[in-house]
C-alpha cells in the first residue's frame, strides 16, 4: 500500500539528514508533486550542510597549522564597549577531532543559537576558562589591561595547559605560552570562536540577572551597551552600582 505524503513527510522529518539517501532510492519514482517536493526538500538541506561542513573545515586551517604542538586554546571576550557591566573572557581547548557544526564569529548568530551551541561546546570541549574583570575594576586599571586580566584568568582557569594560544586580534602580555594573533579570529578559528560564543553567552546571562534587579536601566535588552535609552536612565536614576565611571562621565 502507498505511503501517503504526510506519512513520508513524517518519516522524512525524524530522520538525519545522514539517512535522506534511502529516502531518494524508496521515492524516487514516486510521481507526486508533493513527495518531489519533499525530495527537494531534502536535497537543499544535504546541500546547505555539505557547504557548513566546508565552511567549518576552512575554518580549522589554524588549528590545522599548529596541531603539532598539542592542546590548541582559543581566546576571546566580550564587553570592552558596555557602559556597564563586566568584560568577559573566555579560553575554549577543543578536540583535535572537532565535529561541531555553526562555530562563528558570536555576533553572526542568533541569541537561540549562541545559547544552543553553548551547551555542545561544554559538552565536547577539552576544557573551558572564564574570566572577567568588574566595572570597578575596569574603573581602577583601564579596559584594555582589564581585558587582558580576564583573558590571564581564563587561561589560568583551564584544566590542561594548551601548547598555543589563538586570540582574536591581540597578544595578551604577562603570559608565557606562545601566542599567535589573528585579526578577526572569531570568523577564522572555531577555537576563537567557540571562545567568543561562550564568553557571549555567559556576559548576556549575567546582563540579564542584573535586570531582574534594576529593570529600570533596560540591561535584558541593551546588556549594558549605550542606547538611548540607557543613557537616559542612567540621566534620569543616576548610575547603578554595575555602571563604569570612567565610561559614563559624560552622561551624568
């Protein structure tokens, strides 16, 4: 007895886009616009994947590079523009045989996504450092040496010393394992950009906590950066106890 389409539909729809091939051999011949359509369906899907595969392939040509040395560490942060809250880093080891899929830049991807690609990277992750450094801190010591304060605790908080360090853009100083730069690394490196993805992540959930405490300042929605919106709370309720001085003088 025929299948009928939502039947096909249904199967189709439980299974891996590995497995669509058996599908193209029982389908084939089937003569129904709306099974060809699924058919079609199918194939735009196995090829959006063979092209994020490549894309993620060309994106481990520096993990391929120094995979020699041993355990490779990708570096980034988020939070060195907010006019309040922390900046946070983030140090990610990924293994050699890496298979996760999406890793980019954490600006390119929809929050659903970050927080999805989250949890795989702490799943799959040989180890993951985060570090931040306060608005006061930010405050007392300048946002660049206090990114790089973040980045040296992230580093510190690994459970394995990687050989290398990928960092997005910079070369952090006070530490001794070699270092290579790379300008616009989170699009460039899956290790960077696993970094940047986690370190996104963690800074927006603590944005959000803070929220529930001073809604008045929008943070769930601006996560600490200058809108005009913000910038007229901190005018009209004066600035929080996450604001950084040294960012909104200007303001108040």
């Amino acid at each position: 007895m025929m299948k009928s389409i939502l039947e096909i539909k249904t199967e189709i729809a439980s299974a891996s886009v590995d497995e669509y091939g058996k599908f193209y051999q029982e389908y084939g011949s089937d003569a129904r616009t709306g099974v060809r359509r699924l058919l079609e369906q199918c194939r735009k899907k196995e090829a959006a994947l063979s092209k994020e595969k490549q894309r993620t392939e060309k994106m481990k040509t520096y993990e391929h590079q120094y995979e020699h040395l041993g355990y490779l560490c990708g570096i980034d942060e988020v939070g060195r523009g907010p006019l309040a809250g922390p900046v946070v880093a983030c140090a990610v080891i990924l293994p050699r045989d890496c298979d996760i899929l999406y890793l980019n830049d954490s600006k390119q991807l929809t929050a659903k996504k970050r927080e999805e690609l989250y949890d795989v990277i702490l799943q799959k992750a040989v180890s993951v450092g985060i570090g931040m450094a306060s608005p006061a801190r930010i405050d007392e010591i300048n946002i660049l040496q206090a990114t790089y304060e973040a980045m040296r605790e992230a580093v510190s908080r690994l459970s394995v010393v990687p050989q290398l360090l990928l960092n997005d853009a910079v070369t952090i100083p006070g530490i001794q394992i070699p270092q290579v730069p790379i300008i616009k690394g989170d699009a460039k490196s899956v290790s960077i950009a696993a970094a940047s993805i986690v370190a996104k992540v963690t800074r927006d959930r603590m944005m959000m906590e803070y929220d529930g405490v001073m809604p008045e300042y929008g943070f769930a929605s601006n996560k600490g950066y200058g809108s005009q919106s913000h910038i007229e709370a901190i005018r009209k309720y004066g600035p929080s106890p996450i604001h950084r001085a040294s960012f909104i003088k200007n303001f108040i």
